[in-house]
C-alpha cells in the first residue's frame, strides 16, 4: 500500500502545472513591457517593478491596462506585431514575383511594387 494516495498526486500535479502556467504568464507580460514601444522608459521600469514585487497585482493590472495592446503585438494587428511576426521583404518579393509569373499583375505593376516594398 502506498502512503500517497491518487487524489494527492493528482493535486500535486494540478498545483504544479498552474504554478509552471503562471511563470510562463509572469515572462509573457515582462516580455511585452519591453516589446511594448508606447511605454516609454521610466513606465517600463515602473511596471517591471510592479510585477516583480506584486507579480499577482502587476500581472492582472497590466493585463487589464495593456491587454488589447498585448494581442495586437501577439497577433499581428497592428504593424509593429505585422512586422514582429507577418511577412519579411524576402517573402513580399516572392509572392510579388509569384503574381508577375502567373500573369495576375504587370510589368509595371511588378516593377512598382518592387520598388515600394524595397524602399
């Protein structure tokens, strides 16, 4: 007979698994204070602060305050998470040379959008 039961390992690995969640949590949101180009220094120091100190509090009132912003820089929505996460020069130009290939754009067309995406 073991003197753990089931219930106990299953609540040890419950614990365990939220506590690994909210350090990956804690690491996004200090992640994103520093990608975050609105904040400037000294409110990066301030919210570093907060959340290293009150990490519940921090973590929850940043959330709360930035959360939009977060999912914007997450998702790409914005052109700071487009160019973090979207499509690079190289991959423009493909898709650009692609289009020029299959004849759905110009010479022209081809030539200009080479040029705006280069410059």
């Amino acid at each position: 007979m073991s003197s753990y039961p089931l219930l106990d390992a299953f609540l040890t690995m419950l614990w365990f698994f939220l506590w690994i969640l909210w350090l990956f949590l804690i690491f996004w949101v200090l992640l994103d204070i520093f990608r975050s180009h609105n904040i400037g220094g000294w409110g990066k120091a301030g919210w570093i602060l907060l959340v290293v100190f009150l990490p519940l509090i921090g973590v929850l009132i940043y959330v709360a305050v930035h959360g939009q912003d977060m999912a914007d820089r997450m998702g790409g929505g914005t052109a700071e998470g487009e160019a973090s996460y979207g499509t690079t020069t190289s991959s423009e130009l493909s898709q650009l040379a692609d289009l020029h290939d299959r004849g759905v754009i110009s010479d022209e067309e081809y030539a200009a959008g080479k040029e705006k995406i280069l410059h």
